[in-house]
C-alpha cells in the first residue's frame, strides 16, 4: 500500500525536500500549510510537515518525527506583520488564510500585550491592503520573505541580513519569531512532520529524509542560489534566510514548543514525538 507524504514546499523548506529522493511506494502531493494541514488531518496523507500548532490541537491522534523541526532562534524573516502604525495602536489586521501557525502566535502575542485589533481574513500584497483600509498584514513563507525585502532592502556590504532596519515605505515590519524570542527567550518551532498514530512513516522514507537534509546543508549555497533566482532576492538574503533555520528539533526547540502549546492551547493532550535516532 502506497505511503502518501504532503509537503509544503516553501523555501524554508528547501535544504530538506529539494534533494529528497522517495523510496518506493511513498507518493508526495505539495500545498500551503493551511491545505497540508487539512490533508493531513482528513487522511489525505498519512505524514506532513504541517503547522506546529495543529499538531498540538490535534495531539491525541498524532505524533510528530523527533528530529525534523522548522524552527528558529530570533528573527524568522518570513513571519511578518507589516504595520502603519506602532502596534498598541493597531485596529484592522488583515489575515493570510495560507498559515495557521503565525495567526495562533500574532494571537498569542497581541493577548500578551493586551492588544485586541480586529483580525480578518484578506488575500493580496501587504502594501496594497496597507492602502485599502488595513493597517495591519500580517504574511507569511516566500512572498512575505520578497516584501520584506522590498520594505527593508538593499543589502550592501555595509548593511547585512541582521542589520537591515526594521521600516522603510512608511511600513514597519514585526518579526513575530523575533517578538517571540523577546518574550521568552526561546526557538519558534513553526512547522514538525507529523503522522497519524496509527500510520508511522516507514523506516526507508525517514532514512531518505535525513540523507536530503544533510546533503541540502551540505550545500546551501547552491540551494540559495536556485531559489535566489526563482524568488527574484539576492543570493546572500536567499543563504542567510536557509541557515538560520534549525532543521533538528533539538531540546530549545522543544521547550519553545512546548511553551507555545501552553500559551495557545491550554489543556491540550501531552505532544508525543516518535523514538529519538540513536547517536
Ligand atoms: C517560517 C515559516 O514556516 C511555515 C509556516 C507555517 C504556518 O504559518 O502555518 C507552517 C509551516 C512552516 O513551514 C514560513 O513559511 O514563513
């Protein structure tokens, strides 16, 4: 029986599913989070990378690999709330319908400042909808990582990733990973691949995943290089944005987890994560 894998193939995503080669008989269909997520849970596929707080509100029937995360410590680039006026001020924020993950953290973040702006859900450019009656967007993978860039680039060789400003246009950009990393000192786990209980991933399937994800490390340069070009960035934004991923689930990845969990979903059934890969 076929083992059907759902990927969202964003950049992000890239060093790990870009040189991933399938063992027999695992299908992959690809989509935004929102659709992985639905595949996942409507057993469309059996194992997706999908929203990390979807894998909490449903962690009764799902488990999670113990090594694969898309998490980062500090600033993410790619999880922004464009903004026209200084947060405490906000009242129309215009919503992506693609994520789940960076709504459940704006939410979060916005009750942890007491902050209570009406949230709506509205497709397009973040500056467009900037002009149309929102002062808010909040947007997420590669279109958001491109508008921030529009916002807040160019790079030069005086000014790197980091030291880009944080408003340009008359736009200031939130990093919610960043806010989250002010909050609480720890990684944001957006994404783990998750499976039904019931249907683990074979064996093969997660050997070939580790194999893509070292080799995709190995050479990050040509993946950015690739997707520089088809997202229309430099090379070094495209490198810098892949490197400061944390692709492993390691132990500050987990407590960041786990502190979202109980932020946003108090009560929630204990997380489970399949056996850790021997050293
Ligand atoms: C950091 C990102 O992570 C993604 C964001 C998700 C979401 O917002 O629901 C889900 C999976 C992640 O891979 C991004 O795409 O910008």
């Amino acid at each position: 029986m076929t083992y059907r894998a759902g990927w969202i193939h964003f950049t992000n995503v890239a060093p790990i599913l870009d040189s991933l080669v399938l063992p027999p008989q695992v299908s992959a269909i690809t989509g935004v989070p929102t659709q992985m997520n639905a595949a996942l849970l409507s057993g469309q596929v059996d194992i997706a990378n999908i929203s990390a707080v979807e894998f909490i509100r449903n962690a009764d029937t799902l488990e999670a690999l113990p090594d694969f995360s898309v998490a980062v410590l500090g600033p993410v680039y790619s999880v922004n709330l464009f903004h026209t006026r200084p947060l405490q001020e906000l009242r129309r924020i215009a919503l992506t319908a693609q994520s789940a993950m960076s709504v459940a953290l704006l939410e979060v973040l916005l009750r942890g400042r007491g902050l209570s702006p009406a949230l709506e859900r509205a497709e397009g450019e973040a500056e467009d909808l900037l002009n149309s009656g929102y002062d808010g967007v909040l947007r997420i993978g590669d279109s958001a990582l491109r508008e921030w860039y529009r916002v807040v680039g160019p790079l030069t060789p005086e000014r790197t990733m980091t030291m880009l400003p944080d408003s340009g246009r008359g736009i200031t950009v939130t990093d919610l990973a960043e806010e989250w990393f002010r909050l609480t000192g720890h990684p944001f786990t957006f994404a783990v691949w998750a499976y039904r209980k019931d249907r683990p991933p074979p064996a093969a399937l997660i050997q070939a995943m580790r194999v893509a994800r070292r080799d995709g490390i190995g050479h990050l340069a040509e993946v950015a290089q690739r997707h520089a070009a088809r997202l229309g960035l430099p090379e070094r934004v495209v490198q810098h944005y892949l490197w400061n991923f944390r692709y492993h689930l390691e132990a500050p990845d987990r407590l960041g987890l786990e502190e979202f969990a109980a932020k946003a979903v108090p009560g929630h059934a204990p997380l489970r994560f399949g056996e850790r890969p021997a050293r």
